[in-house]
C-alpha cells in the first residue's frame, strides 16, 4: 500500500508527463502549421504567453487541454479536407 506523500508524488509526475506531451504535441502544431506560439495562444485559449508559459513549467488545468488538443484537431482536419 502507497503511503499519501508517494501517491502525491507520482501524481505529480503524471501530470508533469502529460504537460510534457501536450508541449509536444504543440510545438509539433507550431513547426508544421509555422504558426508564432503567440498566435498560437491567442486563438487555441485567448492567452498570447500561453505556449512560453508552458515551456517555463506551467501545468495547464484539464480544460484548457482539452480546449488545446480542440483547436489543434479543428486544424488537422482543416487542412486535410
């Protein structure tokens, strides 16, 4: 059985890994689509410093991923049809 400080910890590592692929997957967005990381903010969830702040570390609540991985998939199949 897990003590409550370990199942914090890894948590904790599952939403930094989840932060992490969700950078990926932007970034990835980014070079594909040549699209600044500011625009990129501004239009996916009206936050222009959105991307730099997640390269600094910060962890996007489930909404707002969910809201990014929206907006990239609208644009993938854009630019397929």
């Amino acid at each position: 059985m897990r003590t409550y400080s370990e199942h914090l910890s890894r948590l904790a590592g599952r939403k930094m890994e989840m932060a992490m692929h969700l950078l990926s997957t932007i970034e990835r967005h980014l070079r594909r689509n040549r699209v600044p990381p500011t625009r990129f903010g501004r239009e996916a969830v009206n936050d222009p410093r959105f991307v730099l702040d997640l390269r600094r570390g910060r962890e996007p609540r489930a909404a707002t991923r969910d809201r990014v991985l929206a907006y990239i998939a609208m644009h993938r199949e854009q630019a397929g049809a």
